[in-house]
C-alpha cells in the first residue's frame, strides 16, 4: 500500500512535470517562469488554507480579504515614502484620529466586560453598542478633514520605504491578527455560519480598501511596488522571474517543513483528535476553541505572507482587483483537488489547478479557431468576433468539470492525507 502511494505521488508529479517543461517549450521561458512563480504564491496561500481546512475541518470563505489586508499592509510597509504628505499638517491629524480609535476601542471593550463587576447583560450589551457607535462617529469626523486634506495635497499617505520581506511578514501577521479578532466571534458557530461570516469580512475589508483613496489611492491604484529581488528592468524578464521563483520556492519549503513537523508532534495528534471527534476531544479535557482560534490564526498568517508575496509580484496593488473566484474559491480548489490534510498534496493541487487556470484560455481559442475555421469552411458562416472572450470564459468551466471529475474518481484528493496509526 506504502508503495502504491509513492508510485502515484511520484507518477502525478511527474507527469506535472513534463506539463510544465511543454508550457516552457509553447510559450516560452519569460511566460512559463511568470506561470510558476505566480502558483508558487498561491500554493502558500493554499498551503495556509489547508491548515484550516485540512487540520482543523475549518471552512474560511474569506481568504480574499485575509490576501487583501496582507497585500495592502506589505504595499504599505515597502513602498517608498511620500514626503508631501508628510510635510503637511495630516500626520498630526491621522494621530490624533489613531488616538480617538485606540482610547474608543479600549472603553468599548471595557464596557463590553461590565457584566463581570453586575452589570445586567441586557444594560452591558446596550452600552457596548452606544460606546462602539459613538467611538465610530468620532473617529469619522476626526478623519474627514485629514482624508480631504490628503487627497488634495499628496494623493495618498505613501509608503515607509522599509524592505519588502519586512512587510510580507508584517502583512501575515496583521492577517493573524484580524483572523484572531474574528476568530473570538465566529469559531464557536457552526461551520456554515462561519463561512457566511469569513465571507462578510472580506468583502467588508475590500469595500474599505477601495473607497480609502486617502489610503490605497482605491480604484487608481498603487505601483510600481518594489520587489524583495532586483526588478526586471535591472536584470531582465526571465532572470529577475527566476530569481522571484526561487525566493517563493524557499518559502515553500520552509513552511512546508515546518508544517510537517508540526503535524508529526503531540499538538498535530491533539488536533487531528479535535477534528476528527470534537465530542471525544473536549471529554478528555481538551479546548476546542481555543485550539481552534491556534489554527485559524495561523492558517491566516500564511495565507497573508502567500497574499503578499502574490500582489508584490503582479507590482500593482490594486483594492479592485480581489475577487472570490480568484482569491479564494480558486485557492480552495487547490486544497480539495491535491488533498486536504496532506501538505504535499496541496502544493501539487495548487500547481496543477493554476495550470489548468492558465492554460484553458489559449488551448480553448485555439480549440475555437480551429473549430470555426472548420464550420466556415463547411457551412459558409463566418465565426464570432469576441472568441478570445469566449476563450477566457472557458476557464471556469475547465476547472469545475475538473473538480467535478475529481471528486467523482478520487473524493479525498489527487494525494490523499495518509491516516496516522498509533500502537
């Protein structure tokens, strides 16, 4: 059995393989690089995703906004600094507005703990609602001026000018630190009520990034973002790809032995035994919620290094551009395609399924080229004119009917988690 299973993880990553090498040789080495450092980002992100889902059985339908607020706070962290903005009066005024935030957020939190001191709950609750309101007025009319004074002046607040691995890492851990704020909320529903909520959060975050021109300069964009190796223009297409390549991929490997580790301790037993049976698990003492919180956290950390890593490579941040087919849904294919719980799987899926991504559009033009060249030929009617966006829309079909069959021959994934025995 042992080796049956490395014959297919070594026959399906082969054969990936030669996939690539024909992409390499179709359409050239500067496309095929780009193709794989762009799977390299997502593969963590899904790598990310597979220690909520695969771990801890926990469905995030948000990744996109776990991706967005990671990529926003790395742009923001390395991109260089705007000394318009701040030789003008609004770093005061954004301090002054931070002050309000922090102190209204740090009363409402203490009335939302009066019940402890005999508060009655229903008083307690009203009064968190009137703080958390009168803190959001505030804080409103605190930033109006500062964001009109921004816009006008220097465009947007610009950027720290620190280095871009700086703000990868500080992009996960902001991703950590929202997934823990609604992580307190959310993780004691239901999965289905979660994934509604971890939906709503990400369109929230979007919604904010879009219309914070003061901030994100919203729908005009920011760029060029720098990159963590020499650009292109310094080095050229496929060398400043590679060298890119190459830092995603050590990336990879180091999460991945991390996760492995992790996986093989006593804390990967504790939380297989809490998503395999969370009724047996909490009857021997064990926090559920807790441990759960651990990996929803964690999970989103990863996912926002990947994020980052991703919209620092397209050098564009651009709040518009997020969507859910494309930062989460696409991400949790990966995950179900490869096999969730098992690590090396969902690197694999995440290779193969951006390739399919990638490649339905130019295979099905030239499918559809072919195809109306022929009806032409036999019929005497000319083809459409919007093939190439007929083209493009190919590839959400390629991927479903590709998930379909999937699921229908092997439902626990292309490589399956191995089940831990323990004598």
């Amino acid at each position: 059995m042992m080796r049956a299973i490395d014959l297919r993880t070594v026959t399906l990553l082969g054969g990936l393989a030669v996939i690539v090498a024909l992409i390499f040789a179709w359409l050239g080495n500067a496309y095929g690089v780009r193709m794989l450092v762009e799977a390299s980002c997502l593969a963590i992100v899904a790598l990310g995703l597979n220690v909520q889902w695969g771990y801890a059985g926990l469905f995030n339908a948000g990744v996109m906004g776990f991706i967005a607020i990671a990529a926003f706070t790395g742009m923001l962290v390395s991109f260089p600094v705007n000394p318009v903005f701040w030789e003008s009066e609004a770093p005061v005024m954004l301090l002054r507005t931070g002050t309000y935030l922090i102190i209204g957020v740090a009363v409402t939190y203490l009335v939302s703990r009066a019940d402890r001191i005999g508060v009655p709950k229903k008083l307690r609750t009203a009064l968190t609602v009137v703080v958390a309101a009168v803190t959001y007025l505030t804080v409103q009319n605190a930033l109006a001026p500062a964001a009109e004074i921004i816009e006008k002046g220097s465009s947007f607040v610009g950027g720290f000018g620190l280095p871009v691995g700086l703000g990868w890492v500080l992009g996960g851990l902001v991703a950590g630190l929202l997934a823990w704020f609604i992580g307190r909320i959310t993780l004691g529903l239901r999965s289905d009520y979660l994934a509604i909520a971890t939906l709503g959060i990400a369109e929230i975050v979007k919604s904010f990034l879009k219309n914070a021109d003061w901030l994100t300069r919203g729908t005009l964009t920011v760029s060029p973002l720098p990159w963590p190796v020499p650009t292109p223009n310094e080095i050229g297409f496929v060398a400043a790809r590679s060298a890119y390549l190459a830092l995603t991929a050590v990336l990879i490997v180091a999460i991945y032995i991390l996760l492995q580790r992790g996986w093989a301790s006593p804390w990967g037993r504790m939380m297989r035994a809490i998503r395999d049976n969370e009724t047996a698990a909490e009857a021997v003492g064990k926090d559920v919620n807790r441990r759960r919180l651990e990996m929803f956290v964690l999970g989103n950390i990863i996912v926002g290094v990947g994020g980052a890593a991703l919209v620092t490579f397209g050098g564009i941040f651009d709040p518009s551009g997020f969507n859910p087919i494309n930062h989460t849904f696409l991400v949790l294919i990966m995950v179900v395609l490869g096999g969730s719980g098992n690590n090396l799987g969902t690197i694999f899926g995440a290779l193969l399924v951006y390739v399919i991504w990638t490649m339905s559009e130019p295979a099905a033009l030239i499918l559809f080229r072919y195809g109306a060249s022929w009806f032409q030929q036999i019929f005497d009617i000319a083809p459409p004119s919007d093939l190439p966006t007929r083209a493009l829309q190919m590839r959400v079909f390629v991927i479903g009917l590709t998930i379909i069959l999937v699921l229908r021959f092997a439902p626990r994934g292309l490589l399956p988690e191995k089940v831990m025995k323990y004598e």
